[in-house]
C-alpha cells in the first residue's frame, strides 16, 4: 500500500499509519521513500499539482495567492535533510505499563529522514510581508480527520521565531522525487527539529495569526498531559502544546526477540535531538545501566538529521538486554524511566531503550 515495502508494520490501513521495520530503517542515512513511516489522521486527499494554489492572509502586508510554478520560479530552492519523528514514537512501551486507548502502539521507526526540496517558508513570508502583531502561522490542509473533536481538516501551528528560520520549508521533493501524495505531495510543510505534527502535509493555507491555530490538532491533540489528567475534563490550556522533539534514541539492529550467535555482535540504531541541540554521545550498556561504552557516532547528514551509532559487543549465550541512552549538546540525558513518563496520550517516550535478544551458543 503506498508503494511502501512489504515488511511495512501497518497499524491501521485506513487512515494509513504504518512504521518500517527496525531492520529496513537502519538501512540507509537517508531513508527511502518506500521504507518512510507515514502518520495520517484521515484520508490521503488527491490533489492536482496544476490546480494547487498556496493561499497566504491573516497578518500580512500583502496576501499571497501562488502556485507551484511560481513558488518555484520566484523564490530561491533549497535542500534541507531533516529527520521527522511522530510525538507517539515508541508509544509501545507506554502502553506496555499502562494501556492507553484509542492512540497506535508506535515503535521506535515513527521516526525517518529524507532530503527535502522546496523553498524557505521565510521567505515567502517576507514576501507576504508579516505584520507585527503575527506571532503564530497556522496551516490549513484539506484531509477531513473524523478522529477529531469535531471532525474537521488537519491544521497546526507553529511560531513566527521558527517560521522564519530558514530550515522550515514548503517542500516539493523528497529524495529528489516529486513529493508522494503519502507524505503530502504536491506542496507539504516540513518543520525539521519540531515534532512530526507541524509539518503539515497538503498545505493549502497558512494564516499569519496573534494565537496559535484553532485547529483540533494545535488546541486539544498533542499537548502534553500529566499521568492523572483525564483527556476527556482536563483544562487543556493549562498543559503544553507540543513542539521541539524531545532528545531520543534506539536500536534498530538488531531487533528485540532474535536470536544471534554468541561471539561479536553488530549493535546499532539511531539518535536524534530536537531543534537547537545535537545529539554528542550515545551510552551503550549490556548490564541494564550499571556500565556503560560508547557507541561511535556517524553525523554527517547536517543540523537537522538524526545521527546514526553503532557499536560491537561481546556477546554470551543466554538472554542479553541492551540499553541504550543519548546525551545532547545542554548536557542532558535521556530519563531513566518509561513508566516516569507515562501520559494519557503516549507522547514523547523518551526513556532509555531496552532490546532484549537470544544469544545461542556456536
Ligand atoms: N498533515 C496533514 N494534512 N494530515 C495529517 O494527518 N499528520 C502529521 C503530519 N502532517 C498529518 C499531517 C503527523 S502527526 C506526522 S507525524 C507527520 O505528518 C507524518 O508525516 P509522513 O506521513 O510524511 O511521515
């Protein structure tokens, strides 16, 4: 389904929300299109790439109607490779401790890279020309979430700081191929460093506003809630709304369950960190977090890709966990504990990973 490859674990085909394999993932730097998780809250709209039109309004100077050929013609491309991750990454192990229902049980592949080609939403904003008084831009899609209290379009937001950085794009490529309809084709937003949320897909609209988007998906959905609140009667404004991703980590190879033989064994997986900081050590450690090594590190995909780490072990027949944790460029750690994090919603889990294997003997 959606061209993507057969060992795709699809949670739900309808709307399509499915995650590569740990083994498929730690493929390639850059992931392939066909390996790229994909989270859609409703339908997957057709859009015709002649008929699109980017409508700009709210606080602006100049409101802006474009199309493709002049989003392209008149502002400068460029190519960003950034890494998006789904803030219900690694939900699994959430609702390990507590169920949390109606939200997917997400591994940790709800996280992907690709380069991404388009233009600089900055500059078509300035462009546009933003007033003083515009503080968020809200992005406006056509797909119809009926999961949404009450149904409505997909829409989110995100600041007027970050909306003109230059890594945030309005993007028409992805791996040097026309964007999938999947993954938001013909025009999505792509806000590297912010959770996977706020890059919206099939962008259509995107109003300069003073609040952030009254859209379900910015005001109710992806807010942080503590382990007591009920969803349903919490004071939702009370509670963060979701943005930069958390610092995170996790072995991809190899995956929990399989069995390899004892001697040398290849460990690797991926980290990734938010935003403004970077991910400058992974801890490996074969004794559930007494000692640690450290893994060797491969970033060389830029600011706003995941870094991948890999590292060799010495390993003895029997059962064998392996806990892995990052540190990002402020000093901080992962936290310790899944069960510390648990949340109504199964966000942000960013515990240290735990994969359990089999070692047989030769
Ligand atoms: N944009 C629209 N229009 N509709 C959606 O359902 N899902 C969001 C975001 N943009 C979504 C959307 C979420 S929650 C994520 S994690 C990413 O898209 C996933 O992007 P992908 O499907 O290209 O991996």
């Amino acid at each position: 389904m959606w061209q993507k490859r057969e060992d795709t674990i699809v949670h739900e085909a309808e709307p399509y929300n499915a995650e590569p394999s740990r083994a498929a993932l730690a493929v390639a730097m850059i992931t392939p299109i066909d390996t790229f998780y994909s989270r859609n809250h409703g339908s997957v709209p057709t859009v015709d790439p002649d008929g699109w039109r980017l409508r700009v309004d709210g606080l602006v100077e100049r409101p802006l109607q474009i199309d493709l050929a002049r989003l392209k013609a008149e502002f400068e491309p460029r190519e960003v490779v950034a890494t998006l991750q789904c803030a219900g990454a690694r939900r699994a192990d959430l609702v390990a401790i507590r169920d949390i229902p109606g939200e997917a049980p997400w591994g940790p592949c709800a996280t992907s890279t690709a380069r991404w080609t388009g233009v600089s939403l900055g500059d078509v904003l300035a462009a546009a020309g933003l007033q003083d008084a515009a503080e968020h831009l809200a992005f406006e899609a056509p797909d119809l979430s009926r999961h949404a209290d009450a149904a409505q379009p997909y829409g989110s937001s995100i600041t007027r700081r970050k909306a003109t950085s230059p890594e945030v794009l309005l993007a028409w490529g992805m791996n040097g191929e026309s964007l999938p309809a999947v993954h938001g084709g013909p025009v999505r937003v792509v806000v590297p460093g912010w959770i996977g949320a706020r890059s919206v897909k099939w962008v259509e609209r995107v109003t300069a506003r003073r609040d952030p988007s009254p859209n379900y998906f910015q005001q109710t959905a992806y807010r942080l809630l503590p382990a007591d609140a009920d969803p349903e009667s919490a004071d939702l404004h009370a509670m963060p709304m979701l943005s930069s991703v958390a610092l995170n980590s996790d072995v991809l190879v190899p995956s929990p369950g399989s069995t390899v033989s004892a001697g040398r064994v290849d460990v690797s997986g991926y980290a990734y960190a938010g935003d403004d900081r970077a991910v400058v050590r992974v801890d490996v450690s074969l004794d559930h977090g007494q000692t640690w090594r450290q893994a060797e590190l491969e970033q060389d995909a830029g600011d706003w890709a995941w870094c991948r780490w890999h590292t060799t072990v010495d390993a003895e027949p029997g059962a064998l966990t392996i806990t892995v944790r990052a540190w990002d460029s402020t000093g901080a750690a992962q936290p310790d504990s899944a069960a510390g994090l648990w949340n109504p919603k199964g966000y942000i889990n960013n515990a240290w990973s735990h994969t359990t294997i089999d070692v047989a003997a030769r």
